[in-house]
C-alpha cells in the first residue's frame, strides 16, 4: 500500500497529544524528574570546582548567588581541607538524589510510554475492524500490519524517548548556559558559539533524509506484504512448485530494502562523523581559551576545570538533539502511515436509521454497482419473496457474490445506483450491526479463526449450550468428522482452518451461521468443496431448519438449485432470466445450456434413484 497521505504539523502534533491525554500526568512527573536530575549533575561540577579552588589554591571561595544559601559550602571558605571531606559528601550525597531522580524519570517514562501505544493499537484494532470493505480490499494486510507495529513503535520511541530527551537537553543547554555566563562569559560564550552549529546541520540533514526515511518504510511494507501472502498461501506454493519463483521475488524486495537502508546508513555515517568532529573542535577550542584564561588569571583552576566538564557534558546531548531532530523525519512518516489509516473514514449509518427486524420481501430496484472503474452490475431488478428460497446462478464475473455484499452492506449503493429494501425499508435506513446480524453468511472459502473447532462454531454465540453446537454441526454433516478427530470438537484447526480438508471448513462455517438464527441466511457458493451425495444431504437437512427463513443460495451446481423457488441467472452483470427449475429448463437459455452440460448420466441415476438435487 503506497500513499501520498500527508498529516500536516498540526495535525500530527493533535495526534500525539490525543493519545498523550491519558498518560501525561506520568509524562510531566518524568519531565520534572529529568529536570532535577540535570540540577544535581550541573552541581557536581560546582562542588569539585570549589573543592579544588579552596585546597589547592588554599583561598576561600566565592559561592555563586544561587548556591549562597547551602550551609555546608560555606565551611570552603573557612576550612578548606575540612571542605573537601564535606565535598566528597555532598558529591555522593548530589549523585544519590540524581540516583532518585533518574528512577522516577524512568519508571514514570515506562508507564506512560505503555499506556500511550496501548492507547494507539486498541483505536488502531478499533478503527480498522469498522473501515470499509472496500478499503480493506484496496489495502494490503501485510502492509496494515506494519503500519500497526513497526510505525507505531517508531513513534512510541520518538514521543517516548527522544521527546523527552529533547526537552532535557534543551533545559540541559540553558542551565549550563547560565552557570557558566554567571562564571567567565567570553569563555562561556565559545562554548555556547557551537550550540547553534550543530542545530543548523541537523535541520539541513532533517529536510534531506525524510524523503528516504518514507520511501524505507513503504518498502518494508511491500516487504512484509510478501512474506504474509507466502506464509498465508504456503500450500498454493507447495503445489505449485514456486519455491523458487517465490524465493526470488521476496530477494528482489529485500535487496531494495537492504540498499535503500545502506543508503540511509551512509547519510547517517556522514551525519555522526561530522557530528564528532564538531564536537572534538568545540571541546579542543574550550580547552585552549579556558587554558589562556587561567594561565592569565581571569578565571581559576577549579573554574577552568568546570568549564571543561560542562562543554564535554553538552557535547554528547546536543548531538543526540541532532539525532532527534534526524530520528523526527523517521517519527513524521510513521505519523503519516498511521494517520492514514485513522482518518480513513468508518462505515456510518443514517442518523435516522433504526435497528428493525427484517421481515418482508427482499427487493432490488434498478441496481447498478460498480468498483474500480468496472460496471459489475447493470440495472439489476428482482424481488426474493419473504420465507422462500431464492437461487443465483451465473458465470465468473457476472455479479453474484456482489448482490450478496450489496444485501449485507459490505459495499454501498451511492445516488442513483438503484434501491435495496427488506419488507418496504431501503437497507440505507437499517443500522449495518442490525442487518448483519440477521443476515447469515457463508462464503465458498471461508475464514476459521486459529481456535478449536468449538470456538469456530460458537463464534456468533460463545454460551450456546453443547446440545444445540452439536446439533447444528450435525445439520451440517460435520460432526461425525469432528468427533472422529483425535481431540473431537477440543481440536485446534490451525491459522485459517488449514487443517481440515476444504468441505470441512465450509460446512463448520454452516455450523456457525446456523447457530446465528438469522432469518435470511445466504450460502454464497458454500458447498462447492463437497461431493453431490453430501451436497445433498445437507441441504435435505436445512430445508427442515431454516424453515420461515429466507434463503439464498449462489452456486455454479444446477443440482443446488433446483429445487429453490425462483431462481435468478446473471450473465454480464445482467439479468438473463428468472423463474422456476422446470420453467427455465423448458426454454432455451443460458440455465438449460447449464443444466444439460452438468446433468451426466451418474447425476440423472442418482435423482432417479430418489436422492434430493
């Protein structure tokens, strides 16, 4: 899924502090933490640098406003050698408290970073379950799943992370700033003189790496698209004999994600290695006019010392802003991927649309529905009388599983398209959850979640007692099958049901839709994957349960639909005919070609011999 989507500034800013919300009490606790722990590290400086002015230059020391208040300093200006063991104290005594301060920063950082990307995957999971299904078909699972993942930590550790540490360097940057004016400014102002260098590279290299960063990331997502597709369709490749080919494409993606990244890499060599020069230059020019201030006598040895420790204790978090400011690019992309899917719009019903129970004929009125620029439909109209049994036939392509779509609402009739109603009611005025609940659906593949067969079956009704599962499977001739398994209705049937054979997933997908109770329930080509005896027998069986329900059956099995009450047949999207098995046989036709074709001789024997078609 490849996207020109753009979150502006704003927006993306309006993102974090929506999922901030909840957490930022923990997040301003951090902050406050951080804060302290950067006053306990400028002391630490301050109180050696007085140390070391009061022994070995054997002189008071004059305290800095700020620190006038701290009672055990001023035993430096009277006793320096009894300083320095109160030094060494208060040296341990700083380093604990920032000890403390650290703790609180981290533990609080680790709540509130879990609760603002919980925060964004239960709204991602949410959203996505209530997008459209149309948008679901135009986006690739594997490169959904990666914008739920991979984006989302991107933009956990960027808010998180280097939020935070944005903002400590920067109160880091001016503490310093201040104590070191309050001490020497010419000296103070070299080191201060780099600050504005290293911010300028940043943003220049800001502005050149986020293209990159973006084109990255959609190649990972193409990346892991593949790898899904293969995992999911690993025995179409067995059968198939792909290895290879397959192989192949997945080394084509992840060669041009490997070099896309090596290019990345070499931006970001070039970044770190100018980075480290500038900082070796800053720490290299304050040595030199420290050095020259000392030797003059404008400033002490302590003093000197101290400017030293505060320029190579900023050198290290104003080059990890830069890489912040760097890592920012990567963080607005994820933003950009994420944001993507949740300003994609929901399905929502009319405001006036109420929660009915359907009862009444099911009537499509002039329906004409297309996607992606190909008419599927065209002036569609017939009428599915209440409690009957209504079959489809047609050819690939013609239309068929989207009258079904259209019914259940997955796809939606814009103005103009034609009119869909269930006793009188447009299905537009129905709330979807309403309808979809009373509308039951089997698909010719159906999904079966990695669960046991039980969970499967009681998926629409999870306390269904087990007589009435049971009985269910029965109807659809599966529980035989079932409890023949070595762990019965307790077997797991592995991601997607891959481990029960084709007919024995479509008729567990039976099992579950009739525990649903719908009153329109719809087989859209269901019973493809069994033979015609079972066919048989299953249908024989429904027609006793789902009686006062309305049916729809889609199969490209004349023997299914015979014996529906009207049977409609589709040719181009079209209308070609509508009537009875024995009208439509009776005429010439694309049903009579059908039927003729499919009724071999073992099929004539078999309704002869009195089984039900």
């Amino acid at each position: 899924m490849e996207t020109e989507f753009k979150l502006p500034g704003r927006d993306k800013a309006r993102l974090i502090l929506r999922y901030l919300r909840d957490n930022g009490h923990l997040f301003a606790i951090a902050l406050i933490c951080a804060c302290l722990g950067m006053v306990c590290n400028a002391l630490i400086p301050q109180i050696i640098r007085f140390a070391v002015d009061g022994v070995l230059d054997g002189k008071g020391v004059e305290l800095p406003a700020f620190l006038e208040g701290i009672n055990f300093l001023e035993v430096l200006r009277t006793d320096p050698l009894r300083g320095l063991w109160w030094s060494a104290g208060a040296v341990v005594a700083v380093a604990a408290m920032q000890g403390v301060f650290t703790y609180g920063r981290r533990i609080n950082l680790a709540k509130g970073s879990e609760g603002f990307v919980k925060s964004i995957r239960d709204d991602l999971y949410r959203h996505i379950l209530y997008l459209s299904f149309d948008w679901h078909t135009a986006n690739a699972t594997g490169d959904i799943i990666q914008r739920c993942t991979s984006d989302v930590d991107v933009i956990r550790t960027f808010v998180c992370n280097q939020l935070v540490e944005v903002v400590r360097t920067v109160f880091l940057i001016i503490l310093y700033s201040v104590i070191m004016l309050s001490m020497d400014v010419s000296v103070a102002l070299v080191c201060i003189a780099f600050i504005p260098v290293v911010g300028v590279s940043s943003g220049v290299f800001y502005r050149k790496i986020s293209s990159r960063f973006k084109i990255a990331d959609e190649a990972e997502g193409r990346l892991t698209t593949c790898a899904q597709e293969n995992l999911t369709g690993v025995r179409v490749v067995r059968a198939f004999g792909r290895e290879r080919y397959e192989v192949h494409r997945f080394q084509e993606k992840n060669d041009r994600f490997s070099r896309l990244w090596i290019e990345l890499g070499k931006l970001l060599s070039v970044y770190w290695a100018s980075g480290t020069f500038i900082t070796c230059l800053q720490v290299m020019v304050v040595t030199l006019v420290g050095t020259v201030g000392a030797v003059s006598g404008r400033i002490s040895l302590g003093e000197f010392m101290t400017f030293v420790t505060y320029s190579s204790a900023l050198a290290w978090p104003v080059r990890s802003l830069g890489r912040v400011l760097s890592d920012m690019s990567k963080a607005g992309v994820s933003l950009d991927r994420v944001g993507y899917i949740l300003n994609a719009r929901e399905e929502w019903d009319d405001p006036a649309a109420s929660s009915v129970e359907l009862r009444g004929d099911i009537t499509f009125d002039h329906v004409t529905f297309g996607y992606e620029g190909q008419r599927v439909l065209e002036d569609v109209s017939f009428t599915i009388p209440w409690g009957s049994t209504f079959a489809i036939l047609g050819g690939t392509g013609s239309g068929k599983s989207t009258i079904v779509h259209l019914l259940d609402r997955l796809y939606e009739l814009g103005e103009g398209q034609g009119r869909i109603t269930i006793g009188g009611v447009d299905i537009r005025h129905i709330k979807r959850e309403a309808l979809r609940r009373q509308i039951g659906l089997v698909l010719q593949e159906p999904f079966l979640f990695s669960q046991t067969i039980r969970e499967n079956i009681a998926a629409t009704r999870p306390e269904v007692p087990e007589e009435e599962l049971r009985a269910a499977a029965a109807v659809a001739c599966v529980d035989e099958a079932i409890t023949e398994l070595a762990q019965g209705y307790n077997t797991v049937v592995g991601e997607r049901g891959v481990t029960l054979s084709g007919g024995q997933k479509q008729r567990v997908a039976i099992a579950r839709m009739l525990l649903q109770r719908a009153p329109v329930m719809v087989f859209d080509d269901s019973l493809s994957a069994v033979d015609a005896e079972t066919d048989t027998k299953i249908r024989a069986a429904l027609r006793e349960r789902m009686r006062g329900a309305t049916v729809i059956l889609i199969s490209h099995r004349v023997t299914t639909l015979m014996q529906a009450d009207r049977i409609l047949v589709l040719d181009g999207g079209k209308v070609a005919d509508l009537g009875t098995h024995a009208e439509l046989i009776s005429r010439p036709g694309i049903y009579k070609d059908i039927y003729d074709i499919q009724m071999s001789s073992d099929d004539r024997q078999f309704i002869q011999r009195g089984g039900e078609a």
